[in-house]
C-alpha cells in the first residue's frame, strides 16, 4: 500500500521538499520536536542539516531517531536554541527551513511555540534563503497560542512582495475539527533583491 | 536558474502529480487545451495517457506539441468530447485525473468549462481513479463562469467523506487579483470502499 499524498500539512511539506531538493542542498529544521522532518530532510540530501529546539528532550530524541537511522554524522548540527537564533550556527545560505509550529508531540503541552518568536524566526529563515529557497510552516489552530500564530502568520505570509517571494497556502476543506495549515514561502529566483524585512 | 515551484497553481499541481507517478500508471487530462499539461504527464509516465477536449482546436494543438517533443505514440489517446463522457473511453482504473478550467488559451474566451458539466466530469474522474490515485482541479475565478465554477468545486469537495477522501485546497495570498487555485483529490488507499458520489 503507497503512501498517502496529501492527507495532511506535513505530507504536502515533505512532497514539496522533495521536489526543491537535488541532492546536496542544506537543510534547517527549525523546530526539531522529535526529529521525524529532519530524519526526511537528511534522506533527501548529502548537504548539511541544522536543527534547534529549545527543549533538550527533543534535541536528544532528534538525535536518538537519526543515529538509530545511522543518518548522525558530522553533516548533522543539532542545537538546543530557539529558532531565533539560527543565523549564529547556519552561516552560508540554505535551500530550506522547516517549521512544524505547536507543542512536542509527547512532551509538555504548555511549552509552545507563540506569534512573536516564530515570525522572529521566520524573517531570520528568509535571511538566511538561496534564491530559489523555500520555507514551510506547519501551523496548528487546536492550541492555546494557535490560533494568534496562525493569524500573524497569514497577515505577515499576504504582505510578503510578489515580486521577490510566491507565497502557498494548503488546507483541508473536508477535514472535521482544525487540521494543521501549511504556508510556502518561495525565494523568487528572479534577479530580484531580498527587501529589508526588518 | 531553476525553476519555480509555488508561483501558482500549475506548478504545485505538477510537483505534487509527480511525487504520485511512480512511472508506468495511466493519467488523463480531462481538458488537453493546448497540451502542456498532457506533454509534461507524458514525460512523467510510460502508462496511457488520455487527452479530452471538446475543441478541435485544443486536440490539433496537444497532438502538435505531443509530436515535436517525439511523444505522440500508441499511449496517447486524443478524444474530441467533452470530459464528461471519458469512461466511455478509459475503462481501467487511472492514477491521476488534471483538470486546468477555464477557456483555451490563444482560443475563443465566450468558450469555458462550467460548473455543471465541470461537476458531472469530476464525478467520472473520482469513480475512474485507482486507490491512491489523485484529481487535480486548477480553478480560474477571473472569467464570467469562473466564480460558480469555485463555489461549486469548493462545496463539492468539503462534502467529500474524510474516510475515502484527502482533499487539500492551494491558493496564494500574496498575489494580487483572482490567481487561479488548486483542489487535489487523493482517492484514499486505506480499503475504505468508494461511496457512490451519484
């Protein structure tokens, strides 16, 4: 039996990905949580592969998942920081930034990500793109803090200028309660220069 | 300069048909137009590919551009009939179904799909589709036709049954104007049987 396709966010995520990444690119996890995005993102490419979360459990459990993979070599740069402070590890330009946004799955439930740290962290992803790079949001409304992340998320996704960023938004039409949403950010390969999104 | 892969709902359409298309499955393009959907499933697949549109025009133009891309052969079938009779013509189980509404581009505008016919032939689409198979519907709200044409998809597939069906709705908030928007359907291959859609 295949694999489903679009079923959820996460599934969307990892096709499109896949259809970005040709094999050497690097990659970041923004949110490292237990680790299943960046086992998916180190299959992908022989590049480097970043990963944050402030929570030493989940950096722990991401570490455990890709050495049981035997994925956990030096290409590998695990980090127990937040996500706004990527630009102090991840130096040269990557082709992609994850972000699965909410609590860790399994862990405490009050620790979540919130609007104003994630967005912090999404300009300091957009900084840090290749032309052609893209950043994926996984965002849950059923959370405390979620549904503002989501809204701070779509108002600050509608004003990103077309001309240097094409911006995707999925979601579930026939999915009962609130499905996870995913936004797509793509860094236009256009010749055109990144705007100071301060 | 690569391309991209989230300007619009074309190219979302195509990253996500080819993670489906392992190679030999059959696909249809339920509105051939002028070809570029049918050339790129034929690159994507050794199976049949089947080509319908109700325009003379439409059918000389994809078998045009099938033939100087060397990919006009016994796989292909071109039919001058409407989307709504194709199991007439394709009688085994497909893996995707493309639909691209609208009006035939470079052809006469006052000619568009419409939301009856364009249900009626969706409706054929998701009883031909194999298990795991998917419909991708591109939607243009721009034209006379177009905004029924939405609202009639967009009511259609929230009503879709969870347990048979994925439904996954793409469209692009930082663009200005009435961008056309994606509706993918994953026939789920989970053993749920398919409920007779009428």
């Amino acid at each position: 039996m295949s694999r489903e396709h679009i079923n959820n966010a996460v599934q969307i995520c990892h096709s499109l990905l896949a259809s970005c990444i040709h094999g050497d690119e690097d990659i970041v996890d923004a949110t490292a949580g237990n680790g299943h995005d960046m086992l998916y993102a180190a299959g992908l490419t022989s590049g480097r592969i970043y990963g944050f979360d402030i929570q030493e459990k989940a950096v722990s459990a991401t570490r455990e998942l890709l050495q049981r993979h035997g994925l956990l070599s030096d290409r590998v740069r695990l980090v127990c920081e937040s996500h706004t402070e990527m630009d102090k590890h991840v130096v040269s330009p990557v082709k992609a930034v994850l972000f699965n946004l909410g609590y860790l799955p399994g862990g405490d439930k009050t620790i979540t990500t919130a609007a104003s740290t994630t967005l912090s962290g999404l300009g300091c992803a957009l900084r840090l793109l290749s032309p052609g790079g893209m950043v994926f949001i996984v965002v849950y409304r059923g959370h405390p803090h979620g549904e503002k992340e989501y809204e701070a998320l779509r108002d600050f996704c509608a004003a990103l200028p077309q001309k240097q960023y094409n911006v995707a938004f999925c979601s579930f039409p026939n999915q009962a309660g609130k499905p996870p949403l995913l936004f797509v950010i793509e860094f236009r390969n256009n010749g055109a220069a990144a705007p100071d999104l301060g």
